[in-house]
C-alpha cells in the first residue's frame, strides 16, 4: 500500500499528494522562446499576416486532409463561422449532445437556429448514436458532434447516418487535436471540423481556432461573412507562430498523455468509485486514440460514503489535484423554450450530477504521479466520513 494512505487527505491537514500544487500550462518550452524572439527581431509580432500564419494554415489542412484551413480567433468562432458556413439560420435546427460544452448552443442559437438535444452514451457520455435517427426532422441542417474527456464517438457511424439523410456534420475536435478515430484524424469526418487554440487547450496560442473544409463553397461563405473591410475573427501572425512547433509536438505528446491514462486508470482498478470512460462502440476493425484534453470520469457518491460531488473535487484540488466537475448538461441550464429535445436524457443528467474531469497537464509529466493520484483518491475514499463531518461542522 501506498504511504500516502497512512496520513490524512490535504483537506483535514495532512500533507497534499502535490504540495507544489498542479502544473502550470503550457509549459516552459525553448522553442516558443525563439519563436518570441523571432517575432520581435523581424517585427512580425506587429503584422496582420506573415510566412507562419500560412505555413499553419497549410499544416492543419495536410493533416486534416482538408483543402481549407481558416484560422480565427477561438473555437467559439469557429463554431460560429462553420453554422454560418453551412447557410444554417432561422428555422433551423441542429442536433447536438444534451452533454456538449455551453458554447455550442449559443452558437445555434445565436444564428437563429434551434439546439435538438439527444442524450449522451452510458459508455463513454458523449453522443449516443442510438438516438441519433430519431431526432432528425425535415429541419435539421446540421450535427454538431464534439469528443469529450477521453470519448470518441464513432464517426463512421455517425457520417453514414448523415449521408443518408444529406446533413452536413460540423465535428468539434477542440478537445482532441491529433485523436484518431477508426483510422483517421479527428476534425476530418465531417463537412467541417473545428479546433481551438485557447489558452487552456492542448494546442494553445492563449486564444485561437481553426475551422476546416473539404468545400470550397464553405470556405467562400465563411469569408465572406467574416471580412468587414478587415477580418472580424482574426488569429494573429504571432499566435501562428506559437502553434508550429507545438503542432510538431503533438503526436508524442499525445502519445505520452495515453501511456499516462492506461497507467492511472490501471492504478485506480475497477472499484475506485471513479469509472473510467470507455468507447465500446467504435469500429473494432479500425485504430482509435482518444484526446485528453480532460479525462473524464462518473463519480460514485456511493463509493465514498455519500460524499458530494463537489467536496471530493474540493479534497483532490486540496491535494494539488485539477479535478472539476464536468459541463452542465445543456437542458439543466437553458429554458425549455430554447431547445427541442429526443427522449429524457437521463444520461445527460446523470453527467450533469456526477461527472469529474481531470485537467490535462498533469498527464505529460511522470508515471509516478499517476500512481500518486490514484492513492489520492483513494486516501480521500478512506476518510471520506471524517471529511463529510467536518463539512458538517464548518471546517473542510
Ligand atoms: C474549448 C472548446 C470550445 C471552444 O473553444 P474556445 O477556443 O475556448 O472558444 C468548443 N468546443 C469544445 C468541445 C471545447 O472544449
């Protein structure tokens, strides 16, 4: 057993797992050093355009085999100027994950279309594309699809359903750039995928995102609509600059980060009170490896005498530990008037509740952390009553 495991959680005095607390993102690199440098000697921090934003657009669509790559100033954006893209307007709706971050629905909302909520998966709570048919109308113009938390949704599936009824897809890769999925890039599958370069994200330029098409009539609308004179959704030379050598590091880190899952989750087993996600419903035929741009997983209130949510993420950030609650489902947070929804979206709700999500950083540092983790939240589920106590009387 761990030593940890002797001493009490952070959150009743004992020592923090971390004391340093979690690390800092993104991390200290010589190679963003020179491109800082660079951007001052030429004088290219101050331009509008520069030899990196284009080498940056032709990376990301070779690596999306897409033939456009439209950088803009976040994933938000991106969301926004794919809707735009695709002609998407009132009396529209856009099916999405009843779990899906806030932004995609205002974005439907915002271009006047109508947000369909379909429930999330039990396996893996993105997508489920069981419900997926149902939910399609004469009105529907467009699916938007994201990855979240270490879940992949099938995207053969998915694009077949769509082709079927002629819907364009809108795939939201912003959580995991450089995932694969059934043997082919993540933000690839559908008519348009999006990235985001923000600052807290795998890719970052402190803001930023990308949005790419095979179309060129997509990309002729989006320009379109985002030139003002000027660009409205700009990124900018500098923060182009910063990406290409973090694109250059992307496969081995996410190779590092998926070495660093498989050994946490081996270290937490099956009975941690903390279940992992799982993507069963993947093309066994294919290659699929998930993102971590935070590692999702359903707490068991159970497992740890009842304690909440909220004071298990509150005892693993006391232990120098990211671990959040995850999204807000979206029908929990938005007026039934704003979204059409399919079924009862118990899963959603059940993510709502209970699901935790770990930040990223933490998974490209040492194997040994992983194991330092895991007794964490073991130590937690051991004292777990005497935290709930001290909350009781004002203390934790
Ligand atoms: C972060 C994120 C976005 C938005 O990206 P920003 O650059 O922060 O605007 C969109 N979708 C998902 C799934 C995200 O995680």
């Amino acid at each position: 057993m761990n030593s940890l495991l002797s001493e009490k959680p952070a959150i009743l005095g004992g020592v923090p797992a971390f004391p340093e607390g979690p690390p800092e993102w993104p991390f200290p690199d010589l190679a963003i050093n020179q491109v800082l440098q660079q951007a001052q000697q030429t004088g290219d921090w101050g331009r509008y355009h520069g030899p990196c934003s284009g080498q940056l657009q032709n990376k990301l669509a070779d690596l999306h085999q897409a033939e456009q790559a439209i950088l803009c100033s976040s994933g938000t954006a991106a969301v926004e100027l794919a809707l735009r893209g695709l002609g998407i307007g009132p009396g529209d709706e856009v099916i999405l994950a009843a779990y899906d971050f806030e932004g995609n629905f205002k974005n439907i909302a915002t271009v006047g279309a109508t947000p369909v909520l379909v429930d999330v998966a039990a396996d893996n709570f993105n997508l489920d594309l069981n419900l997926l048919e149902q939910a399609i109308t004469e009105s529907t113009k467009g699916i938007l699809v994201s990855h979240l938390h270490g879940g992949l949704v099938s995207m053969q599936r998915l694009t077949s359903i769509a082709k079927q009824y002629e819907i364009p897809v809108i795939e939201d890769a912003c959580q995991v750039p450089g995932a694969r999925i059934e043997d082919q890039i993540a933000g690839s599958w559908g008519e348009i995928g999006i990235l985001s370069f923000g600052g807290s994200k795998l890719l970052t330029a402190g803001r930023g995102g990308a949005v790419l098409t095979r179309s060129p009539q997509i990309a002729q609308r989006i320009r379109l609509y985002s030139h003002r004179g000027n660009e409205a959704y700009p990124l900018t030379e500098l923060q182009a600059g910063l990406l290409l050598p973090q694109l250059e590091m992307l496969e081995t880190r996410n190779q590092i980060r998926q070495k660093h899952v498989d050994t946490l989750l081996t270290q937490l087993g099956n009975d941690s009170g903390l279940i992992a996600f799982r993507n069963q419903q993947l093309s066994s035929q294919t290659v699929s490896t998930p993102g971590y741009y935070k590692l999702g997983f359903l707490y068991q209130p159970a497992a740890f005498s009842g304690l909440s949510r909220d004071l298990f993420c509150q005892s693993m950030q006391a232990e120098g530990i990211a671990v959040y609650p995850g999204f807000r489902a979206l029908h929990a947070i938005h007026s039934r008037r704003r979204y059409r929804k399919t079924g009862a979206l118990n899963v959603a709700t059940e993510c709502d509740h209970n699901l935790i999500v770990l930040h990223h950083p933490v998974l490209l540092t040492s194997e040994a952390n992983m194991a330092t983790i895991a007794a964490a939240v073991f130590r937690i589920a051991e004292f777990a009553e005497e935290i709930l106590n001290s909350a009781d009387s004002g203390q934790a």
